[in-house]
C-alpha cells in the first residue's frame, strides 16, 4: 500500500487518535480510513477530519466505554475534532442503514441515536477516495455503491434539512435591517453544502466544498458571484455581504425545488 501524505496537522492529530485508542482499547481499532475534506484535497486549518474506523468485535458489551474513554484522552491531546462512526467489517460490504453503532459528531461522542455519516454518499466517498490508514484499501473492502440511492439521499438531504436552513437564514437577516455583514463561515456553509448536493445530484460523483463551489457557479450563473465569494472565504475566513447571505438562502431554494422535480 502506498504511503499517505497528509497535510502535517491532520497527520499528527490522526497519530494521536491512533496511539490513544490502542492505548485505551489494544486490537480494538482493525480498520481506519479518511473520508470528507481531507480525502478531497480540499481541508483547512478549521475544517474537521472526517473517518470511518472499523472496530474488531462491535457486540463487545466494554467496546462503548472503551472507546469513550479512547475519545475523552484524544480530545485532551488534539485541538482538532475527529469525527465519524465506529463500524464493523460487514457493515462496509452491504448498502448503508441504520444501525446503533458508536459515533461522534462535532467532537461529541454519542452510543445512541444513528450516525448520520452512515449514508451513500459517505459510503461512495469511502469507495472512491478513502484513504487508508489501517486496513486494506478502500477498493477491496467491497463497499456497495449505488447511483440511484445517492441521487435519493441527495434529494432528502435537501428537502428534510436543507430547506430549513435557507428559510431561517433567510428570516434571520430579512428580520433585521442593520445587518450589513456576518461571518463569512455561515455563507461558505450553506452555500457551498449546497452546492455539494447538486453536484452529486447531477454527476453521481462527489466533490469538495471548494471545487462543488467553483463548479456551481458554471451550473447556476446567477449565483455565481456569491458562490465564488464563498469559495474565497473558505480559503481566506472573512466577512460576507447581506446580499450574498441573501443569495445562498435563493440558491437554496431554487436547488432544492430543482431536484424535487428531477431537474
């Protein structure tokens, strides 16, 4: 297997993942791979790191303790949050579903509820661009990968959770004149999320947040000022305008009622 060249942060915050949860648990971690931004070529110094892990035996009734305790230590010892579900081997080889595994999101260790990073589009980022720090490489795991159930996550994803966001950020800033500018992290998420569904919608294919951004603003010219503005602030964190706030949550409309009618 080819050696991993990581950006040098990211490196050393996996180094420590590693190291402590074969301190904590020995043998219990057989399997870890990167997804998200790191994968994509496309991580900052704020982005998280995003991983599958593949646990040896996931009905050990100690494995949840273990790994809380794993996870307690590696936030103590890295600033930058890991995030991804704890999984089994024959989880990776069937379509993703529900399943009570242990996950963590935003840095938070969870045991109950399901891991949302349980999805075909993680699974195909697996598939496709994983990279392997332990285990075998990702193409030879045998993870299933399905266009159709992509393109119906993408659209649910848009519809149950996208939607909500364009209308509230759309009231937020409709209910209060004075506001000129806000954190330019708000507008690179929303429209640059976005943005990363319609890719996928309309290519089967994923991309990074920077690169879905860029393509986008071919896609939909008249949001493509406002999408390259996001894409320079996520390279260079800043401001962003009313009125491209103003445009992400249009942008979010008119994609989310686009793939609702298959367009």
């Amino acid at each position: 297997m080819e050696p991993v060249l990581l950006p040098a942060p990211v490196a050393e915050a996996l180094r420590v993942w590693v190291d402590t949860h074969d301190e904590v648990a020995p043998g219990v971690i057989e399997g870890l791979y990167v997804v998200g931004s790191v994968a994509l070529d496309d991580w900052t110094p704020r982005s998280d790191i995003d991983i599958v892990a593949v646990v040896a035996d996931p009905s050990d009734p100690d494995l949840p303790g273990d790994l809380a305790g794993a996870h307690a230590l590696v936030r103590q010892r890295t600033s930058i949050p890991i995030d991804g579900p704890y999984l089994a081997w024959g989880d990776l080889v069937i379509p993703p579903m529900a399943a009570q595994r242990p996950w963590v999101l935003d840095g938070e260790y969870h045991v109950d509820g399901e891991s949302f990073e349980i999805n075909p589009v993680v699974w195909y980022t697996l598939a496709t661009y994983g990279l392997a720090l332990r285990g075998a490489s990702p193409d030879r795991l045998g993870v299933p990968v399905d266009l159709g159930d992509r393109r119906s996550w993408v659209r649910e994803n848009l519809q149950m959770y996208w939607r909500g966001v364009g209308e509230r950020l759309r009231a937020e800033i409709e209910a209060d004149d004075t506001i000129e500018t806000a954190g330019g992290e708000v507008l690179e998420w929303v429209a640059l999320g976005v943005a990363r569904m319609l890719y996928t919608w309309d290519t089967g294919d994923v991309a990074s947040k920077s690169a879905a951004g860029t393509w986008a603003a071919g896609r939909a010219p008249d949001f493509a000022d406002m999408l390259l503005a996001a894409v320079n602030l996520r390279a260079e964190p800043g401001l962003a305008t009313r009125a491209h706030l103003l445009d992400a949550a249009a942008f979010t409309d008119v994609v989310v009622e686009n793939v609702s009618i298959g367009v």
